[in-house]
C-alpha cells in the first residue's frame, strides 16, 4: 500500500481501485459492488459491527450474521478509511460466536443473529432450518476462502489464522449432515448446499492438509456428478435464486483450486459444469420479460422483476442492470430485496466466471439479441424425493413463455417439500403495459404428466380421479385493466381456451396481503 495513501485519498485522487490489493473490477461488477455496498452502508450498525437485520418485519432492531460475513468482502476490496480494520473486527465477532462443542450437531456453526439465545439453551430449543440453520456453515465458510484467498495481508495475522480455524471447525461441522438423519435434508440432489460444502472441503482439505478432508470433498463431487450427469443439469433445477449459490461454489472451486498440483475432483469439473449451467439458462431466458421461463424447482417469486434473485445479480454483473430489470423498482419494493447484500461477493468472482462463458452464450441474455422462439427439452433428477428423472420442456416466445416438467415424486412440493416454492408448470406473457402477467400450477399432486408446444399445456394427473382439482397462482390484472377476474377472458393480455376432462369454468379466490378468500401463497 502507499505509505501517503490516505493523504491521496483525501484529495479525491484514488479511486475505488485504488488498493494494490483490491481486484479490477469491470463497469458491471464494479455497478453491482457500488449498489449493494450503498445499500449495505444505509444499514450498517458501527457500534455492533454487523449490519442491522434487513427485510424481515419482526427482525427490526436486531442484526444478521450471514450477511455481515458477505459485507467483509466488501469492506475489503472497497479498502478505504477503517474498512479493513473493521472487516477484521467483523470476522472476529463472528467467529467468537462460532459453536465450539464438537458434540452438537451444529458444531462449527455460525448465528444466525447474534442477539440470539445460545442454541441448545433451556429457551432455545435446536430446530434445523430455524433456530439453527446447517448452511449456514457454508454459505460462511465459502465467504471466508475468499477473503482469505484475495485479502488475507490486509488483515492482522491473528486474524488469518483464526479464518483458517474457523473454516475448519464448519467443515468438521459440516460432515455431521447426513440427508434423512437427525432431520437434515442434505443429500447430492440439494445442489447449493452439497456444492458448497463439497468445495469447503477440498479447499480446507488441501490447506490444512487433512487428507480425509480432500477424500471426501473427491467423494462428495462423485456423487454430486453421478445425478449431474442424467442430462448435464444440476438437481436443483432452474431455481433462479439457487443455481446462483451454486454457481458461487464453483466458480470458488474454478478460480481457487485449478491453478495447484492435485486439483480436486469438484475442480476438474467447475468450468464444464458452470458453462453447461449457463447454456441451459441462457434458452431459458426470455430477454423481452427479463425472467427465467419456468419450471422451477424452487422460486420466491413469479416475476424476477419483482424480486432479487441471486441469478439476476450474476447477469446484472455481467451485462449490466438494464438487461435484468425492465422498470428498476427501489429495492426495498422488492421481495427477497436482502439478497443484494451478497452483491460484493459476486462482484469479485463475477468477471473471473464471466471468461468461462462462450460470448455467444452471454449475448442471449440481451434485451437486444433474443434468439427467437425456441423449444428446450432437458432432464433432470433429484432423489430420493423423485422416483425417477424428471422431463422438462420449455416454449419460449417473445412475449409468452410455457414452461413444465413430467414428475413421480415422493413427497408434495418438490424436493424441499415446499408446496410454495416448488413451480413445475409456469405459464408468463408480456402484457400491454410491458410488465409480466403469469400463471402457475400449486402443488396438489405428487405425479403429474406435462408437455408443452407452441402456445399450449398440456398437465395430466396419473394418479388423478374425479376429485382431484387444477389450482393455479395467477397475478392480478395491470393497473388500467379490470380489477375484479371471475372469468378467463377478464385476464389481461392473454386469450385461455381449457380442454380435457375438466369442467372448464373455474373457481376463482383472491389471495391478497389484506383479505381475499384464500390464505396467500407467496
Ligand atoms: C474450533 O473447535 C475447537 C473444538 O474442536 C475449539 O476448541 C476451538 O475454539 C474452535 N475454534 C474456533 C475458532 O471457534
Ligand atoms: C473423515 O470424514 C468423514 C466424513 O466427512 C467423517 O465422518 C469422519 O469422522 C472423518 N474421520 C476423521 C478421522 O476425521
Ligand atoms: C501442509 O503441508 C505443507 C507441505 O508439507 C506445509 O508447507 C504446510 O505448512 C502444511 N500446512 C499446515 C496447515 O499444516
Ligand atoms: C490460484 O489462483 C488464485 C486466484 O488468482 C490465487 O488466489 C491463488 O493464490 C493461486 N494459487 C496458486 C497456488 O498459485
Ligand atoms: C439432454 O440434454 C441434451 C442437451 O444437452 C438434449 O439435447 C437432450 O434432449 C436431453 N435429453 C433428454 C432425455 O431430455
Ligand atoms: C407477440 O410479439 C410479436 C413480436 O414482437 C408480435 O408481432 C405479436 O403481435 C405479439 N403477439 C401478441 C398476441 O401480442
Ligand atoms: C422421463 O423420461 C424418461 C425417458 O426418457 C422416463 O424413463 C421417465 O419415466 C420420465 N419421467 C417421468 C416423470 O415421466
Ligand atoms: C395430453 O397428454 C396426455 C397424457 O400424456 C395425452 O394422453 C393426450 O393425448 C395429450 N393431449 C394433447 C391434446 O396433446
Ligand atoms: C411413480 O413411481 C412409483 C414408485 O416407483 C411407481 O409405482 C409408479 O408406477 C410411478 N408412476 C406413476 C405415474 O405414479
Ligand atoms: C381420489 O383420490 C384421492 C386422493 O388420492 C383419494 O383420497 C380418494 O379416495 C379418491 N377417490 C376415488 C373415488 O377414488
């Protein structure tokens, strides 16, 4: 560092870039950096050194951890004024809050908040995925080879080594999550939390040279790619928030873990699997709506516009904003508007994964470079949930996609079970207005027969009867169109004839934030 670097500063002379140690970032990723760390600085708390808890109306008042963690990449690479200084004072916080008793089964976990009760206490029972989560683990520990890849001499040595001990201790953590055991879920189809801990492990395998560590981060890829290999698809399927968490984990494992002598099985294959990914998702896309056609193993939303999905984040970092939003909302407007904060962390790997991905793969993304119609058939399987693969195909047009998958599950809901998430048949138009009207089935069986062809869907119930019933989300009319839906030809935009064996005129309920005749869904 300059020795008159903070005298320059004060001039206004250095630049964000100005850090001998900060990555160049391109205009994109440096945008995505700037507005998650000017949404990040309205929010954080100095005194506590940890960022308030946003988003969650009953979490006023209290602070986040996980996020706070994302927040030291920033500060990091941001590296103006203290912020070193206080990433480090951040890592320690954390870390001292870190659990240390190798008999809980939320060994090496992090809190979730830190006014939290100590989990295990009389008043805060151990509930997994609640007063406990197990990914949290490695969304961290992912979090933290980073910063001690790239910015490990701004921080005091202490302070290295305690990273290193606490990547450690969630990886030894980690290894306690066996999927159907003790209620833990994670098993190689859960894709984001899988990848995650399978690159924690051979990363902290090599470093720490636990030879039982890289083998079963080796053990941990096979299996991974054993279900990937059904049709070059990840499990956790079109899921617009979570195929960017696993991106995240292996582009760490691309970047980190490529460039040494025994590259880890997860390595050999990040730059393949991150391409295929992107090629997949690049025919999923409709540029004109700037969504993701469906279906979708898991969404928190029907409209992308609408909501903060990591996979906008990655295309926003590199093609810019304009190509992922139509009409930017103010992200407080927006659901799961807390997922900007990891915006530092994508913006430092974004340009680094970006040359992994053929150019003309990336212009399908462009507003100004739609393809055309197009049909995408793929497969995909995610056990034990589905009995077997799942066939999915996908119509898209300019201004309507139709997008489903065939399924023979165990269990409602998709592989989380999560009848709100999980969308297997989503149906999105291009209204007059330009925003985006959709429809999508709601889970009431766990089989369902789907096909698609230009401008029709077909969903058929195997193990269907004369009781069973077609339920689906609709969006409310644009503001200028009709309030009041009771019948299909009062839906904006879209002309809906209904065939087969049902009684076509539908049953229609309202599921509004103040009232309606139905709880809402979403
Ligand atoms: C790691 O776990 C050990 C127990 O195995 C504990 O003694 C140590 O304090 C932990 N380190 C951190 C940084 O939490
Ligand atoms: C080796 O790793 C496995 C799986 O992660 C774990 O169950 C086992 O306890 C580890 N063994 C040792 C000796 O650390
Ligand atoms: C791991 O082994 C290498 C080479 O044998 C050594 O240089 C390094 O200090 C070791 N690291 C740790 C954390 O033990
Ligand atoms: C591999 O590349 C990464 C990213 O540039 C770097 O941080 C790391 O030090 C490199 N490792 C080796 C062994 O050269
Ligand atoms: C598997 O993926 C390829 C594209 O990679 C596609 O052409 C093929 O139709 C898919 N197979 C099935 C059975 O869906
Ligand atoms: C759909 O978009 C195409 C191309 O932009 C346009 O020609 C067509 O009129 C649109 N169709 C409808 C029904 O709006
Ligand atoms: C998907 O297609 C394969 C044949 O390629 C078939 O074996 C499988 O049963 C189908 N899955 C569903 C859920 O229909
Ligand atoms: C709809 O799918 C069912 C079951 O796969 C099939 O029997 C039927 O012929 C299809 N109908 C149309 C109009 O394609
Ligand atoms: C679904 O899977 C189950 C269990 O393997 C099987 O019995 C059934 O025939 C499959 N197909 C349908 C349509 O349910
Ligand atoms: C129809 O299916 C439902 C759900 O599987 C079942 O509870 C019901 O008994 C069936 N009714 C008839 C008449 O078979």
């Amino acid at each position: 560092m300059l020795p008159n670097f903070n005298w320059l500063l004060g001039l206004g002379l250095l630049g964000a870039a100005s850090s001998a140690h900060s990555i160049q970032l391109s205009k994109h990723a440096q945008d995505l950096f700037d507005e998650s760390m000017f949404f990040q600085d309205m929010i954080y708390d100095p005194n506590a050194h940890y960022l308030r808890f946003f988003y969650y109306p009953l979490a006023a008042g209290v602070h986040e951890t996980r996020s706070t963690v994302w927040r030291t990449i920033g500060l990091l690479q941001r590296n103006h004024g203290d912020d070193a200084a206080e990433a480090a004072k951040i890592l320690e916080l954390v870390i001292a809050d870190q659990e240390k008793d190798t008999s809980k089964q939320w060994y090496g976990d992090y809190t979730v908040y830190p006014e939290q009760p100590t989990v295990g206490e009389p008043a805060y029972d151990p509930v997994i995925y609640n007063s406990w989560d197990p990914n949290w683990r490695s969304f961290i520990s992912t979090t933290l080879i980073i910063v001690y890849e790239e910015y490990r001499d701004l921080l005091p040595s202490h302070v290295q080594d305690l990273i290193l001990e606490s990547i450690y201790n969630s990886t030894v953590g980690d290894t306690y999550r066996v999927g159907g055991v003790d209620d833990d879920n994670l098993y190689p189809a859960y894709s984001n939390p899988w990848l995650m801990r399978t690159v924690a492990s051979s990363w902290t395998g090599l470093k720490m040279n636990d030879s039982n560590m890289t083998y079963w981060g080796d053990k941990w890829a096979e299996e991974f790619l054993d279900l990937y290999n059904v049709n070059n698809t990840i499990s956790e399927y079109n899921s617009p928030t979570y195929v960017g968490v696993s991106l995240c984990a292996l582009t760490i494992a691309a970047k980190y873990m490529t460039n040494i002598t025994n590259v880890p099985v997860i390595a050999q294959h990040s730059e393949q699997i991150i391409r295929d990914i992107w090629e997949v998702e690049s025919l999923l896309w409709n540029p004109m709506m700037r969504n993701f056609a469906g279906p979708w193993d898991r969404t928190y939303g029907y409209d992308m516009n609408n909501y903060v999905a990591i996979m906008s984040l990655w295309i926003w970092s590199f093609i810019g904003k304009d190509n992922v939003y139509h009409n930017p909302n103010p992200i407080g407007t927006m659901t799961h508007a807390d997922d900007l904060e990891i915006g530092p962390l994508l913006a430092v790997l974004a340009d680094f994964q970006k040359k992994l991905i053929p150019k003309s793969v990336l212009k399908r993304f462009r507003t100004s470079h739609f393809v055309g119609e197009h049909t995408y058939h793929g497969q995909t399987y995610a056990p034990p949930v589905d009995y077997e693969p799942r066939n999915v195909t996908t119509w898209v047009s300019a201004n309507l996609t139709i997008g489903t998958e065939s399924f023979n599950q165990s269990a409602l809901g998709g592989s989380r079970e999560d009848t709100t998430a999980f969308n297997p048949a989503v149906v999105q138009w291009l209204r007059s207005d330009g925003s985006v009207g959709y429809f999508t089935w709601y889970s009431t069986e766990k089989a369902m027969q789907a096909d698609v062809s230009p401008y029709a869907l077909n969903l058929t119930y195997p193990q269907g009867n004369e009781t069973s019933v077609f339920t689906f989300a609709l969006s409310s009319n644009p503001l200028g169109a009709k309030r009041d839906i009771y019948t299909l030809d009062a839906i904006d935009g879209l002309k809906i004839e209904v065939g087969g064996t049902v009684n076509p005129e539908p049953v229609v309920s309202f599921c509004g934030i103040l009232g309606g005749t139905c709880p809402i869904v979403q």
